[in-house]
C-alpha cells in the first residue's frame, strides 16, 4: 500500500494494475499530452470519481421518479385501458 501526503493529511492509496489494450492506451497516452494529467493514475483516478459522481446523480434521479410516481396516486383504471391511451397518443405522435 502507498502512503502520499496531502495538504495536512496521510492518504493511503492502494495499488491497483490494470492491463490495456493499444488503443485504449493511446488514448490515455493523447490525455496525458495534454496536460490535465500527472500521469495515467491521476486520469484513472479522475475518471472513477466522475463515474461514481455520475452513479450519484442516476439513483437521485430515480429517486425522485419513484417520488413522484407515488404522489401521482393510484389510476384505478383496468392496466388494458391505460395502456391503449397511451398507445392512441403514441399513434398521434
């Protein structure tokens, strides 16, 4: 396990080794040119923080859909009626 200061705390960091196609491997290469990245870590890192932010973002999305499907209340109609509206008004799309 590697251990890195920063700024006032001890992070640890484990190691982690992630075989990569050529492909995949230029393009991280092309990232790093750039100059956003230290090197192919800090990319990696930075790509796994946004996918779990993203991640995030996805389960309060559905949790506000399930909300407001349950405020919406209970359509007692018969599930055949409802669902030839909704086919009467995707056929007027």
């Amino acid at each position: 396990m590697a251990v890195r200061a920063r700024k006032g705390y001890v992070e640890h960091m484990n190691s982690l080794t992630v075989s990569m196609p050529p492909a995949l491997q230029s393009w991280i290469d092309a990232r790093l040119a750039e100059g956003k990245y230290t090197d192919a870590a800090d990319y990696l890192r930075d790509l796994v923080r946004r996918d779990r932010a993203h991640a995030s973002d996805d389960v309060a999305m559905l949790r506000s859909m399930i909300e407001d499907g349950l405020a919406s209340g209970i359509d007692e109609r018969e599930p055949e009626e409802v669902l030839r509206e909704v086919m009467a008004r995707v056929g007027r799309g």
